[in-house]
C-alpha cells in the first residue's frame, strides 16, 4: 500500500510538471516577439498589428482588447495550431460533402425573364488535357487577391462551389447602372454585356442547389438579359459553359474559373463578332502552381483538409502575340492603385508570391488600368473591357484580335467609362462580372460610380 | 479579460500562479491576487473598476455600520446598503430598458441614454448584498479591511462570470490558505477540463447554432423547422457547456491556489423535473434568490396563493437578473410557471407515476424549448423562431443545408452531448477502480492523469489561437 501511495504522489508531481511545462512552453512561446508572424498566408490577411497607446483606449479598455486580439492572432505557431485544428475538425461529422457558412442567406425570387435574344452559339469545343500536379511551391510574398466571394460554400467530392443567391435589387441596380451605361456611350461604340456563372451553377445538380435554397444562377443571368438594353449585346456563356462541364472549366479550391473555362467564354464572343475562334493548339501553354494551389474557397472553407486534397493547378495560354519564351520580357503596361505604372507580362509567373495566389498569373490581376499593344495587329482596332477578376482569365484570349486592348477593374478604377472610351477611342466595350457581383449589393457602388 | 483568451491562459495565469507560489505569507498572497485581480477586472476599461471600488466602498461601510449600530437601526443600514448596490444595478443595467418601454408607451423621453453594462456588475452586486446581508444575519463578522472585502468581490476567479461566492465561504480561505498536492492536482484537471470544454465543445456548438438561429429576420424566417430545432438543441448545449466550462475553471484555479468554490453545475441535462433542473443548473444563483428573496418572502410556509406569488415574483426577478430585456423575463415566467405546475398541479406523486424517460425527455424539451426564448432578445426574433419550429414560416420541414450541417457535426454533437451527462465521470471512476486492481489498468490510470490536462491544454490551445474573441456567454450578465 505504501508503494501504491508513493506512485500516487509520483504521478500527481510528474501531472503537475507535465502541465506546468505546457504552460510554460506555451507561454515562452508567446513571448518569443520575434516569432511572431505579421501575415497569414493560409487566411490571406494581414494579421492585427498591436495597438496603439491612447487615452481613450486606455480608458474605455478598447486598447487591451486590441492587446488580447494581437496576442492570440499573431501567436507563434498559429497556423500550424489552426491547421491542426481543422484536421480534428474534419473528423466532426461525415464530411464528404459539406456546406460552410450556410447561415443568414436568403435569396430573392427571380422573376420571370424575358427569353435571351443571343442566339445560342454552335460551337464545339476542343477536347483539352487537364494538368496533373506536380510540386512547385512559391516563396512568401504580398496578397493581392480580393475577397469578393460573399456566400457559402458547398463542398463535396474534394471540390468547393460558392452557392449563389439572388437579390432583386441588386439585379435592378445593375441592369439600370449597364442602360445608363448604354445610353451614354451606346452610339459610339458597341457594348456587350457577360455575366459569369459560379461553378455550382454549371458543376452541380439543380436539385442540390434548390435544396440548400439557393437561387438558379442561369435564371438570373436570363432575367438580366432580359431586362438590358436591346442595343446592349449579351455574350451569354451559361450554356458553353455548361456544355463543357466534364472538363477543368472551374478551380476546385477557388472560386474563380479556369482559363480553360474562359476560353469557351470566348468561343461565344467570337461567335457574336461573327469571328473563328482561335484553337487552343494554336497557343503555347503553361503550368503554374501545380498541385499546390489552393484558392479562395480553400481560406473561406476553413483551410478544408478535404479541399487540401485535391490542389488545383493554373494552366495559361499564352497570347499568340506575346513572346512567352522570354521571361524578361514585357507586353503589357499596368496602372496600380497608388499610381504607380509597371511594364508587365499578361501570363505572369507568380514564383515570387504565395501559393494561394496562382490566379494572379492572369492580366497583372485586379487593377485599375491595363493596357497590351498587338505589335502584330496594325488596324487601330480596340476594345475596353471592364471586369471584374474573372475577366482576368478571359483578356488573354482577346489579345490577338485587336491592336490595343485596354482593361479595367471596376473595383479599383475612379474613371467614368465614357471618359475612357472617348480617351482610348475604342470600338467594342466589355462588361464582364461574376453574376453574384452583378447582383450583388457588394459592388453596385463601384458600378454605379463607372456609370455615372 | 476572459479565461478563454490566449493572453489569459498563456501569461496571466502562469504569472497569477507564479506570484501564488513564490510568496509565501497569506497576505502576500492575497495583495499580489487582488492586483491581478483589478488588472483582470480593468482589462475591459478601467472605467468600471471605478464603479466597483464604490460598490466595494458602499457595502464595505454598510456592512461595518450594521454590525455597530443597536439593533433598531440594523434594518435600516441593511436597507439603505442594498437599495443602493440595487440601484446602481438598476441604472447601469435597466435604466435604459425601463426608458425604452416608457418611450414606447407614452412617446417620452426623446432620447434614450446609452449606457454600457460593466461587466459582471450582476454577479458582483449579488456577492455584496449576500454579504452584508450575512452581516446582518450575524452569520458572518464584517470585514474591517476595505482592501479584504475589494479581494473577495474582485476575485478575478468568478468576479465576472460567477459563481456567486458567498463570503462566509471563502473568508476562512482567504485569511488562511492551504493547499495540498491533491487539491493542486484537482484543480489542474478541473481548469483544463473547463478550459476545453469551452474553447472546443461549447465553441464548436456555437458555431452550428449561430448559422441556424441567425439574426437576421428574413433569413430566421427561411430556416426549416428542423433548422430552428437543430439550432436550438446547438444552443442548448452551447449555453451548458459554455456556463459550466467557466465554473470549472473558476473552481480549478481555486483550488490551485488554496480557494474553495461550491460547485454551480451539476449535471442539469440529467433532471427528471423542472425542480430538479433548477437545483442543478447555476446553484450560486438560484440558491441566492431561495435565501435572500424566496425564504424572506414567506417561502412556502404560507398559503397557496402567497407561494404562488412568491414563486412568480423570483423568477420574475431572475429573469430579470439575466439581462434587461422582455425575452429574458418571458424565459423566467415561463420556468417560474413550469415550477408552479409541478409544485401545485402534478405535485411530487408525478415523479413516481411518470416514467424515467419521460420525465426526462419531457425536460429536456421544456429547457429546450426555454433556451429558444433565452436566445433571442429581439421579440419579434423570437416569434419567427417559435413560428419556424412548428413550421408556421411555411418552408418546409428540413432542407439540404439542415442535413447537411448535421451529418457534417453527428459526431462532434454525440461527443457534446455526452460531455453534458456524468459519462466522462463514471468513465473515469471506472478507470480509477480498475486502476485499484493492479496490471495493465494500474498504469493506464495513472498514465491518464498525467496526461489529460496537459492534453486538454494543448487541444485547447489550438481551438483557442484561431479564435481571437470568443467571450463567455454569461460574460455580460
């Protein structure tokens, strides 16, 4: 017995050193300054700077808060904490498919629409290979991307869609912002509308999307159609899209399309010019990131092990008439939000930024003004397109058909559209925007401000 | 500050504990805990520290004047005393409620002050009235040391989040620390346990009841009845867990450092009866209002009709007692009409002629069914989430979403549920007597015990650094 009570003791000061230690490990940890990281890559945010010493917040305590929040969220370690997390959390439920962030949507009824006057387009796409992955990570580096997605994310089958939910005002907004739009410059110039379907509305079932009491994305698109402008020319890709379903036309991980997927967007461009298509063999192509991106969805979703699974990978094709071989060379001209100008490349190795940020190989991503001369191109044509960051993807097809293209973030720019169009003199005007942009209430300011 | 906070576990703890090991007197002890204690406290803005000091300063001198004055003047200074902390309660916490009402009614006043509710300025009155009127009652000496009584009400263990600490329970451990090896390491499993329990079970649970029981009207009003069910069933584990993960470690860090708080959980889920319920669920709190108001009153040695009073009139007041809004008064009536039943309707042979099972179950559909009420303090809210849960929102009975956030937490609910009855208990007492036998067991025991709360710590703690702000449920209260 007195063995027994010996042990007992001995377990109960070996209990105390082993919790102490943690303790005190942990608390080491946190003092160690200078570990203490100032960017997430994982959650592609800055993290909480300390807070500044003022009266005011000593007083009414929002200065310790802002001390209790810097502690806990640029701990040591912290992502490493945070994905171990998660991969417990994974082991939460059956999570072969998942919808995160479900809570406190609710879409609007789409009314009905007036049918499409585009007629649909006959064309046949190309078989393409899809990339497998192979190991190329990047070094650490600035974020750029934006947080536009908004929604919830369903995930099943290793693969992320932001579900999408209609807002009749937003819709209204949008569609009279694109008439005022037209009214303006719709005798100078031709003006087109594009609105881009999420993957969920051309990857998923739609009985799954009615059961999680999301709004029929091609519905909407119908109903803006419906409702611009006749003179205004819709560029309506849903059907492509859908046509071409099977193939690597959406980021798993991300909510943005692939190229690939912009592709067949430009074939029905093409299609309304009245133009052949160029032939995806007719371009050089790239792999970037490969097997190690994991995009917006993989941050919004929780650093989800099952999206953690199945990395994307970028693959670009580069215009016929840049040089893709020289990676010093420069074929476009970019204006950043600060003013400063850079001579850039449309596909752009991303190698000097993190690995979450493989979409931004296309068109110098979301800026204010850009700009590309087709030295092959003598004609004086030219066309503007105002975009949102799917359109990033979608520039590089229409390089080659005109000798100036210009684009703009409609985020970003604090241009009006008929100025531009007067300064650069262009033919033909793109609006490209993600439908949930477009009927959205999140950036109808920005569109309203270009309109005006 | 909040127990469940990085900086709180990770360095004001270890320096708490620290400073409790290396000084060796009492009164070392308890100055270097009162610092720490108001630092707590202050860490929401020092401006309420001052409201503090001058409750501490009005009790502090009631309760001396009491004890001094003759007899007849006894039960004025203890009026005088409470009325005041009362009504200081009442400006900072009910002020703006009652203006609100008023306004409402009769269009005056036009403008309604904003007054910001200290944190746990509840919990702390409550410990200051219990303690003056223990010094009325003679049950208790007054503290002659401003500094002493400052100590037991900021006690940064259970000053904003309870439990309510009567003073004739701790004074004999603060004058007077000891602690032992077996205590230490009691409190080292109970803080961690607690610490856990909030940082990845009530959290956890909170996550999937804040995306059902949303605040939004238009979306509530689109949530399926099994949504609102879901939801609610979330909350009602959410609330337990989260309140009782707080009384665990304020009782583990007690006992860590020589401090004995009774404990203010005791299983609650696991009651056959609303009575029982209540004997269970925040014991600090219900006792309190059974001595300090229920028993004053008249209790139940008076007719049936003045206990009925009586019995409304508490639960009235603690209703009240959890936040100034009708929701919480309705949550109140409502349990203090549940009690009403039990006590004059089905009277005590119902515990016997009613199955286990379905006294149990009926419980737990009535807390249930209460949390709902507890949840929203936007009436109109409550209505559509009380529509929705019968399916009067005419939107189906279940929907994608539902299921699929079910099956995506069917374990994590299981593994909640199951920390909401004594199973972790009775597991672990099964362990520790076949520990008794020797073998294999013997050492699994003890291996345990060695590494639980250090386990607990570090599961914590990854649960804890993702989550920057994450207060306690009853931190307002």
């Amino acid at each position: 017995m007195k063995d027994r009570r010996d042990i007992a003791r001995l377990v109960q000061a070996v209990k105390l050193i082993a919790f102490a230690s943690v303790l005190a490990a942990m608390c080491a940890l946190g003092l160690m300054l200078f570990l203490r990281p100032e960017t997430s890559l994982q959650e592609n945010r800055t993290l909480t700077k300390f807070p500044a010493v003022t009266l005011r917040g000593l007083w009414d305590g929002s200065f310790f808060s802002g001390v209790d929040t810097w502690y806990a969220d640029t701990y040591p370690l912290r992502e490493e904490m945070i994905s171990a997390q998660k991969a417990l959390e994974s082991h939460y439920g059956r999570r072969s498919t998942q919808l995160i962030g479900g809570g406190g949507m609710v879409a609007d009824a789409i009314p009905d629409a007036v049918p499409d006057t585009v007629p649909e387009p006959g064309v046949t796409a190309e078989p393409v290979a899809t990339a497998e992955p192979t190991a190329t990570p990047a070094p650490d580096g600035t974020v750029h991307a934006v947080g536009e997605f908004n929604g919830s994310i369903y995930i099943t089958q290793n693969a992320a869609y932001g579900t999408y939910y209609f807002s009749q005002s937003g819709a209204d907004d949008y569609i009279s912002t694109m008439n005022q739009i037209y009214q303006n410059i719709g005798g100078k110039v031709n003006m087109y509308v594009m609105n881009v379907p999420l993957s969920s509305a051309v990857m998923l079932d739609r009985n799954v999307i009615a059961d999680m009491g999301c709004s029929v994305e091609s519905d909407a698109i119908d109903y803006i159609a419906g409702k611009l402008d006749p003179g205004i020319r819709n560029i309506r890709i849903y059907d492509n899209l859908l046509r071409h379903n099977a193939e690597y036309i959406y980021f798993r991980t991300d909510h943005h399309w692939t190229q690939l997927g912009a592709y067949y967007a430009y074939q029905v461009f093409c299609q309304l010019k009245g133009w052949t298509p160029h032939t995806l063999d007719q371009f050089r192509t790239r792999e970037f990131g490969a097997g190690s991106y994991l995009g917006s969805y993989y941050r919004s979703a929780n650093q989800s092990p099952e999206l953690a699974s199945a990395p994307d990978t970028v693959q670009a094709w580069y215009p016929m008439c840049v040089n893709a071989d020289d990676p010093n060379a420069r074929d476009m001209h970019m204006v950043q939000q600060d003013g400063s100008e850079y001579d850039w490349r449309i596909i752009n190795d991303m190698f000097d930024y993190p690995d979450s940020e493989w979409y931004c190989v296309f068109s110098a991503a979301d800026q204010p003004f850009c700009s590309l001369h087709n030295p092959d191109i003598h004609d004086g044509s030219a066309v503007m397109v105002v975009k949102d960051s799917y359109g990033n993807a979608f520039i590089p097809w229409l390089v080659d058909h005109y000798e100036y293209t210009y684009w703009v973030d409609f985020r970003y720019t604090n241009e009006t559209v008929s100025h531009m169009v007067e300064t650069y003199g262009v033919q033909d005007v793109i609006f490209e925007s993600a439908t949930f942009n477009a009927t959205g209430d999140l950036v109808n300011g920005e569109f309203l401000s270009i309109g005006s | 500050m909040v127990f469940s906070s990085m900086l709180f576990v990770f360095l004001f703890l270890p320096a708490n504990m620290l400073s409790q090991i290396f000084l060796s007197s009492p009164k070392a002890k308890n100055i270097a805990m009162l610092a720490f204690s108001l630092v707590f406290y202050s860490w929401a803005g020092p401006r309420y520290l001052l409201l503090l000091l001058g409750m501490v300063l009005i009790c502090w001198l009631g309760a001396m004047f009491i004890e001094d004055a003759p007899e007849e003047r006894r039960r004025l200074i203890l009026t005088v005393t409470v009325a005041l902390c009362l009504a200081i309660l009442g400006v900072f916490k009910y002020l703006g409620f009652l203006l609100r009402n008023f306004q409402g009614l009769f269009g005056v006043p036009k403008a309604i002050p904003n007054i910001v509710l200290p944190i746990g300025i509840s919990f702390y009155t409550f410990q200051l009235v219990s303690y003056v009127a223990d010094v009325y009652r003679g049950q208790v000496e007054a503290q002659r040391k401003y500094w002493m009584l400052l100590l037991y009400a900021s006690l940064f263990h259970q000053c904003i989040a309870g439990p309510i600490v009567r003073y004739k329970d701790v004074n004999e451990d603060i004058l007077a620390r000891e602690t032992t090896p077996e205590e230490v390491s009691a409190g080292i499993s109970r803080f961690a346990v607690g610490l856990a329990k909030k940082a990845v079970l009530a959290n956890g649970c909170a996550v999937i009841a804040d995306q059902l029981l949303v605040s939004d009207a238009q979306a509530l009003s689109a949530v399926p009845a099994m949504g609102i069910l879901l939801g609610a069933a979330a909350f009602t584990l959410q609330i337990y867990l989260d309140f009782s993960a707080y009384s665990d470690m304020a009782i583990g860090m007690g006992l860590m450092c020589g401090l004995h708080y009774r404990e203010n959980f005791n299983y609650p889920y696991m009651s056959g009866s609303i009575t029982e319920f209540w004997r269970r669920w925040h014991i600090s709190l219900s006792s309190f209002f059974r001595d300090y108001v229920y028993i004053p009153l008249g209790g139940s040695r008076c007719g049936t009709g003045r206990q009925l009073l009586n019995l409304l009139a508490v639960w009235f007041l603690t209703g009240m007692w959890h936040g100034a809004s009708w929701n919480f008064i309705l949550w109140g009536l409502f349990f203090g009409a549940l009690l009403a039943v039990e006590r004059f309707v089905l009277g005590p042979d119902a515990q016997r002629w009613l199955p286990q099972a379905v006294r149990h179950g009926g419980v737990l559909v009535l807390v249930l069914f209460s949390w709902i009420i507890f949840k929203f303090t936007d009436m109109a809210l409550l209505g559509t989430a009380l529509k929705g849960l019968f399916g009067l929102n005419h939107n189906g009975f279940s929907s994608a979403a539902v299921s699929l956030l079910f099956k995506n937490n069917v374990y994590f609910l299981v593994l909640a549920c199951a920390a909401c009855t004594p199973l972790g208990k009775t597991l672990r007492t099964m362990l520790r007597n076949l520990g008794r036998r020797g073998g294999v067991m013997y050492w699994l025991d003890a291996a345990w015990e060695i590494v639980h709360p250090a386990a607990l710590l570090v599961l914590a703690a990854m649960a804890l650094v993702g989550d920057s702000y994450n207060p306690f449920l009853y931190f307002q209260f």
